[in-house]
C-alpha cells in the first residue's frame, strides 16, 4: 500500500508541476489558466489525502502493534 501511495502522490505532483506550466500568470482566471488553477488545487488536495490516508496506516499499524 506504501508504494500505491507513493506512486499516487507522485502522479499528483506531476500534474500540479503540469499545470502550473499551463499558466497565464497576467491572467491566471481566464481560458486555460482557470482550468490549471482548477487542476493544481485538486492535486494538491489529491497529495494531502494520500498523506493523511498513509499517517492514518501508520497509525494504525502502531496500535495493532500494540496488541
């Protein structure tokens, strides 16, 4: 599951460097900018997800551990 999440996060990270290359940062709102400003605030949501997700396992294995 480790390296599931890895490669996801990696993913994420990809696309936000992807989209911020498709920026118009003199007018970030308009045509495809918008739809890049979409796409790196949901990668960038996408990458917190999967790091919570992997603290929530890890957590978790520290409580089975415990048993």
């Amino acid at each position: 599951m480790k390296i599931f999440t890895s490669i996801l996060v990696l993913l994420a990270l990809a696309l936000i460097v992807f989209n911020i290359t498709q920026l118009d940062f003199k007018n970030p709102f308009q045509g495809d900018s918008g739809v890049a400003l979409i796409g790196i605030a949901a990668a960038f949501c996408a990458v917190l997800i999967l790091l919570i997700f992997r603290i929530s396992k890890r957590i978790e294995e520290k409580m089975h551990d415990n048993r």
